[in-house]
C-alpha cells in the first residue's frame, strides 16, 4: 500500500468534492461530513467529469448524462438516461483514504 498526499484536511471542507491528479491517475475526492472518500474521476460511461457534477448525500452525479456512484464504494447504483431509457455503466474503482495529521492521504496503484 502506498498513501499519497493529496491535499490539506482545511483545503476540502466538509460536503465538497475535487479532482486531484496523482501519480497520472485522475482521483475524485470528496469529504462526506468528515469522511474521506476517493474514487475514480473519470465516468465509466462516457468519461464525464464527475468533480463537475452534483453531490447529493454519498453519491455523485455525473454531469454528462447523470449515472450516480456511491462515493464510498464506486459502485454505478444508476446507469445514464439518454433519452427515455437509462442505461447501465460499470462500477467505478474506489480508493481507501486515511486522515494523517492535516494530510488527506490516498492510497493508489503503483
Ligand atoms: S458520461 Fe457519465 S453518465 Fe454519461
């Protein structure tokens, strides 16, 4: 296991999101009331910028065509709606996080 830095405890305040990129990876992080979570940035449909869309509760929303992912997990709870119909989207990797003194800390793939 390897934890990067990613970013000061004060820099993400509780109920935000950002997108950060470390070690080439493209990572959404978002404090859930106090709770750090990290998954994916990138939408497993169509690459949507998950850090532009909506946070609602633990889930994000992507702004592209809104298939939701649990900010815990990466799990797709509901695939994109592209007109009438919504699809399905594969699940999105999510990544453990620590709180080390002032330091969010993710850890990634090497
Ligand atoms: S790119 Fe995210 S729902 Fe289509």
């Amino acid at each position: 296991m390897v934890f990067y830095k990613v970013v000061a405890v004060s820099e993400l305040p509780p109920n935000s999101m950002r997108a950060f990129t470390v070690q080439g990876k493209e990572i959404l992080v978002a404090n859930l009331g106090g709770k750090f979570f990290s998954i994916d940035n990138r939408c497993s449909h169509r690459k949507g910028d998950l850090s532009k869309g909506k946070l609602e509760g633990e889930v994000v929303i992507c702004p592209l065509h809104g298939s939701k992912f649990e900010l815990a997990s990466g799990k797709a709870i509901s695939g994109p709606k592209i007109g009438p119909v919504r699809g399905k989207t594969p699940d999105l990797k999510s990544y453990p996080v620590k709180v080390e003194g002032e330091s969010v800390m993710v850890d990634l793939p090497a």
